[in-house]
C-alpha cells in the first residue's frame, strides 16, 4: 500500500548513507516531503537531484545546536511544518574497556547520539504542536539492552536514548506527539569501517562484507539491512501508529532472544555441558 506518507512532512538526520538514505528513499516513495541532513554535502545534493521537488537537503551537524535548528526550520520554511523527526546520525567508537575511556571520546560519543537526539525533539516539539501532532523517531541499537553488542560509551548512549524516548513520550504524546525508538541489530552499514577511523570508501566496503555474512549471526538467516529499520520508520511515522509511543521496537533478526545454543542446534546448551554427566540416565537405561 503505497501513500502511506502522503501530506507528511520529514526530517532524518544521517541521510546520506546506510539507515538513513533508505529511509529518505521509502519516504519519498510513500509520499512524504523529505529535510535530509548530514554533513557528507555531495551526497545530499545528489538526493536534491534524485528526487526534485520532494527531498531538500541540509548540511547539519547535530552537534551543533544551531545546525538542527537550521534544518528543522527548512522544513516549514519549505514545505510549511513538520509531522515526523527521524533522529537517526550516529557514530559508534572502537571497542574498548572502561579502563580505556577517556573523557574527550565518552563526551564526542555523547553529543552525537544522546544530546542530538534531545536537541532535535527540543526544536520539532513546537513544529509538531502547530500541526496537531506528529511522530518522533530515535535510533536506539541492541548495545543499549544487553551487553556485547557495542563498545561501552556507544551501549551506554543507546540506553540512553531507549529510556529518553519513554520521558519525553509521556511529556509528549499528550500533545499528540508520539515518541519511539527502534532498536536496530546487525545491520550492513558503514557504521563499523567508520568506528575504526578507515576512509568511508573502505568503510562502505566493510559494509558489504557485514552483509555478506550476516546471515550467519542471528536465527533469521537474513543479512539485516537498511531497508529492514527503514520500514520500521515508516509505521512509526505513519498514521497506523497512532496508538504507539513510549516504547522500543527491536529490529534484529532475533539476535537478543537469547545465547546461540537457543537457536543454533549445532552448539550445545551450557548447562547440558556442566550438568551432562551428573544427570542420570531414563529408567531402564544403563549409566
């Protein structure tokens, strides 16, 4: 059902690559009028190109709250308000100990995915409220609900933003603002490449080798894409949520349901290798 979208108006911030121009590019083919923000310009230019009319792009760089304010303003100024925020830029950092955080690195990680994410929902609330209503959407990950899925500062932020999402829902949603957070897995994106420093080229390399190989890693033998958040986007965005906010929606090909002994039959349940030899065996069968 194509439409779903139709008359709304949208920001997504990291729009130029990965999670981000996936969804650009399912919100505009469902009709939606698009701000896409980022600070990689050539390729938010090229998106201007590809969708003429439909998409403007704005270079902001969510650490500035200047820049957020800029980019959430264009939406009314050119597409007169704003019905959904897609607060989606991230970064990630190398996978360290907390003996190794310094105070520069936890700070950098902070302001990218937590105090952008806050900024952003400051300056489209009162867009929304115009409009009578709208959806926020924060970029969450697995790292923020269970241990080893990130490096420290990165899980800690994403937890962060699961448990921000649920206060400003209820500070929100009276004033029919819905606020959600998806929670994406192992997803194919540059993010990783990015997190070591390598060039974007060899980040987006790295990208393809993760999609390659995904299908390994969680009980859906299905390589997680952009396109598997961005359609999460778009329920929460359109009008088929209405009666959702204030929660978490986990897109991870079942990665969380539990160790890999719980879905992968080759690997044997940790408790049946400590208690294997101290459970007796059925009646009628010799020990």
């Amino acid at each position: 059902m194509a439409g779903r979208l139709d008359g709304k108006v949208a920001v997504i911030t990291g729009a130029a690559s990965g999670i981000g121009l996936g969804t650009v590019e399912l919100f505009a083919a469902e009709g939606a009028r698009v701000v896409a923000c980022d600070i990689q310009d050539e390729k938010g230019r090229m998106l201007e190109q590809r969708f003429k009319g439909q998409v403007r792009y704005a270079h902001c760089d969510v650490t500035q709250e200047a820049d957020i304010a800029a980019a959430l303003g264009l939406a009314k100024s050119e597409f007169g308000g704003l019905d959904v925020l897609f607060n989606n830029a991230g970064i990630s950092d190398r996978m360290t100990s907390i003996a190794e955080v310094t105070t520069e690195g936890w700070d950098w990680i902070f302001s990218i995915l937590v105090r952008a994410v806050a900024l952003g929902m400051k300056h489209a609330a009162p867009l929304m409220i115009e409009r009578g209503g709208g959806s926020i959407i924060n970029t969450a990950s697995i790292a923020g609900l269970q241990a080893g899925y990130g490096p420290i500062a990165y899980s800690t932020a994403k937890a962060g933003v699961i448990h921000m999402s649920r206060v400003a829902a209820a500070q929100l949603s009276p004033q029919k603002i819905r606020v959600n957070a998806i929670c994406p897995g192992l997803i194919a994106t540059s993010i990783f490449g990015a997190s070591f420093g390598l060039p974007r080229e060899v980040a987006d390399q790295m990208a393809a080798m993760v999609a390659a190989n995904g299908a390994k890693a969680q009980p859906i033998p299905k390589a997680g894409v952009p396109d598997d958040i961005a359609k999460a986007a778009l329920y929460l965005a359109s009008d088929d949520s209405l009666f959702v906010s204030g929660t978490h929606l986990v897109v991870d090909g079942g990665i969380t349901v539990g160790g890999r002994h719980s879905w992968d039959t080759a690997m044997e349940s940790p408790f049946a290798t400590i208690l294997g030899d101290l459970v007796p065996p059925p009646a009628g069968q010799a020990g």
